[in-house]
C-alpha cells in the first residue's frame, strides 16, 4: 500500500497525524509532508485509511 498527499489541498488541520504522527508526518507548519508518498507496511494499513479517512479536506488517498 502506498500512502499519497495533495499538499495543495491540506489546510494543516492535523487530524491525520492525531491518528498515527510518524505515519502523517507534518512539516513545521503543520502541513503533511509525505512527499511523493510513502510506503505502509502491512501493520500500519489500518491506521493509513483511518488517518486518509479523518482528513476533512480529503487530502489523502491509499492506493
Ligand atoms: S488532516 Fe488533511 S488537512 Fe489536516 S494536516 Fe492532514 S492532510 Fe493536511
């Protein structure tokens, strides 16, 4: 599974980090920084949909 971000869509609410922060990373200002995405190992796949899920301006997707 690959975990992706539209940085021109996050608005820096942070709720996906409150689901897992070393799965949502988030720069300084609070923006998510995943850059080209990342990879999820199998036993952080749930908390990947939950965190994509939580993200009010649907900023992030799994694929
Ligand atoms: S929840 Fe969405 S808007 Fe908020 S920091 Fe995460 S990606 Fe950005």
């Amino acid at each position: 599974m690959r975990l992706r971000a539209d940085n021109e869509v996050c608005e820096a609410h942070g709720q996906c980090a409150m689901v897992d922060d070393e799965l949502f990373t988030l720069d300084e200002d609070g923006y998510i920084a995943l850059g080209d995405g990342i990879e999820v190992t199998p036993e952080r796949e749930q908390a990947a949909r939950l965190g994509a899920a939580a993200c009010p301006m649907g900023a992030l997707r799994v694929e």
